[in-house]
C-alpha cells in the first residue's frame, strides 16, 4: 500500500533543526520508502502511535487507514 505523507509543523520544524542535513536527508528518505514500499524499521508503541527508526533517530508516526495517510508528528534523537 502507498501512503500519502503529511508532516506537522512540529515535525518539520524537527527535521529542520537536526545538526546535520545529511541526517534530516536519511529521514526523510526513509520516510519517503516506507510510505512507497513499506520497508523500514518502524515498532508500534501504543494504540495509534508508531516509531520509525532511522539511525539514532525516531520519527513518530501514525496512519490513516481511511485516506491513506501517514502522519509524521515529530523527529527526535536518542542520546
């Protein structure tokens, strides 16, 4: 199934802010590949909530089965 992308502002306010571009580039390429092909690390967490795993970074997700839609709401490093 393919997936329609849309980022909060949050999130795009994340990505804009990591330290380094190249690792806001993997994000949203491994963004992108989930979304088209459904490859990826992603761990569900609670009822609506998924983390995508790229790296030492997680993106926080959620989808909508309904409209075909994958919700990113926030990007974060671990530490």
């Amino acid at each position: 199934m393919t997936w329609r992308v849309e980022w909060s502002p949050r999130a795009i306010h994340d990505l804009l802010h990591l330290p380094h571009w190249r690792d806001a580039a993997r994000v949203d390429a491994a963004i992108e590949r989930y979304a088209a092909t459904g490859e990826g690390d992603l761990r569900h967490f609670a009822v609506a909530e998924y983390r995508l795993r790229v790296g030492n970074i997680r993106v926080r997700l959620s989808f909508d089965q309904a409209s075909k839609t994958m919700h990113v709401w926030s990007v974060y490093r671990l530490r």
